[in-house]
C-alpha cells in the first residue's frame, strides 16, 4: 500500500495490523513534521518507507542509517 504525504508517494507495510491504522499515521507524521528538529535527528524530507507494526510505525530515511519509532496510540 502507498499513502500521499507531504507531496510525497510513500510505500507502507503492514505487519501485524492493517490499513485501519492509516488515520493515526497520518496524524502521527502531521505531528512528527511539525516537531521537527525539536526532538529528532530524523529528516522527514527524506522519508522513504514505512513499516506498521501493531501499534507501532518504523519511518525509515534515504538520508538516515538508523530509523525513527512513532507509538500510533
């Protein structure tokens, strides 16, 4: 599944949950984009893919080695 984000097509995968939880990604990201540079080193502009697990998305970054955790609760 693909959602449209900050002018961007981004693929998501599901595991262990399902597309009921896109409406808190959406607000999760919305949320994370706003505080950017306040508490993350994570660069949303370079957002490349993201994993939900459960509860729990994995934002991965072409520009980042590392990955950023956002609770979708």
């Amino acid at each position: 599944m693909r959602i449209w984000f900050d002018n961007k097509d981004i693929p998501v995968t599901f595991i262990s949950s399902d597309h009921k939880m896109i409406p808190q990604l959406i607000q999760a990201l919305k949320a994370t984009k706003g505080d950017e540079g306040k508490r993350s080193t994570f660069d949303m502009n370079a957002l490349e893919r993201i994993e939900v697990v459960g509860t729990e998305a994995y934002l991965y970054s072409k520009a980042d080695t590392g990955k950023c955790y956002l609770a979708l609760y």
